[in-house]
C-alpha cells in the first residue's frame, strides 16, 4: 500500500480545513449573533485560502469579493438594524433536545470520519497535467461558463432580475 506521505501542504491544507470546521460549529454554537457572524466571516476566509491552496484562484476571489465582502456586509447591517447583539435567550434549566443534538452530531462524525479516513489513506498522489493546472482559472470558468451552461447561466439572470424587481416593488410604498 502507497499511503499518502505527509508534507507540508498537506498539514497546511488539514490544519486550515480544521479550523474552517471549527469555525463552521462557532457559528451555530454561538448564542451571540455577532460572535457567530465573526465566525461565519472567519470562515469564509479560510473557505478562500483553501481554494487557493488546491490551484482554484478565481474560486478564491469570488469567494473573497461576493461572501466576505457583499454577503456578510448584509448580514452585519441587519444585525445592526435589528439591534441583536443585546438579545438575551430564556432557556429551560434542562432542554434534553440540546444535548441529544450534540450526542448525534457527534455520533454523526464518527461514522462520517469512520467511512472517508479509510478511503483517503489509499489516495496516491499524482502529478497534475497541464490542462488540469488551469482547472480553477477565469479562463476555464468563462469557457465552461459561456459554452456549456450557457442556457443555465441566463435562467438564473433572469430568476434574479424578476427577484429584483419584485422585491423593489414589495419595498415600494404606495402612495
């Protein structure tokens, strides 16, 4: 059996994607809607690391620009309006559910790691070709993009010029 050889990139690339994780759980464990934005902003950012470090640069970007920048801003200004950095959550002095969830989401985690961790010991590493080095360039994302799901790419134009204006004229006030 091969294995994998352990190398730098690839600790960098588990302890980078562990901290994603970890970051993934603060936003749902976090009582604190401020602290669970932080998180999910955190989070995004080690999203864009990853893709750069697996050769996905435009993937990177985007996810820099649309979640961190444009989707997160959104989120802060509704947090913000809502005023719910001060909101305080009553809860029962024993709530069996939370702690059943937690058990099972654990219990997930094992099966989940039990059935990958196996698969992944038997991976060989290989050298990437040419074409393949260009996979997550915005080259060969506007060619596939503009070519092969081009039919796909305007219903979704569309979906959302239709979401624009109807929303501009739910927000509209008669007058």
């Amino acid at each position: 059996m091969g294995g994998v050889t352990v190398t730098p990139e690839l600790l960098l690339f588990g302890g980078v994607a562990g901290a994603a994780a970890l970051c993934a759980v603060g936003v749902v464990a976090f009582n604190n809607a401020i602290r669970s934005a932080l998180c999910l902003v955190v989070n995004f950012f080690l999203l864009a690391f990853l893709y750069f470090t697996l050769n996905a640069e435009m993937m990177g970007i985007t996810q820099v620009v649309v979640y961190t920048g444009a989707i997160m801003v959104l989120f802060l200004f509704v947090i913000m309006l809502l005023n719910l950095g001060g909101l305080k959550l009553v809860t029962e002095k024993f709530d069996y559910k939370r702690y059943a969830g937690i058990l099972l989401g654990c219990g997930l985690f094992v099966v989940l790691g039990s059935q990958i961790l196996p698969s992944l010991a038997t991976i060989q590493a290989r050298q990437l070709s040419p074409d393949l080095a260009k996979f997550g360039g915005p080259e060969a994302i506007g060619r596939t993009l503009f070519t092969s799901y081009v039919y796909p790419f305007e219903a979704v134009s569309v979906l959302l010029l239709v979401g624009i204006v109807g929303s501009i004229l739910l927000a509209k006030r008669r007058l």
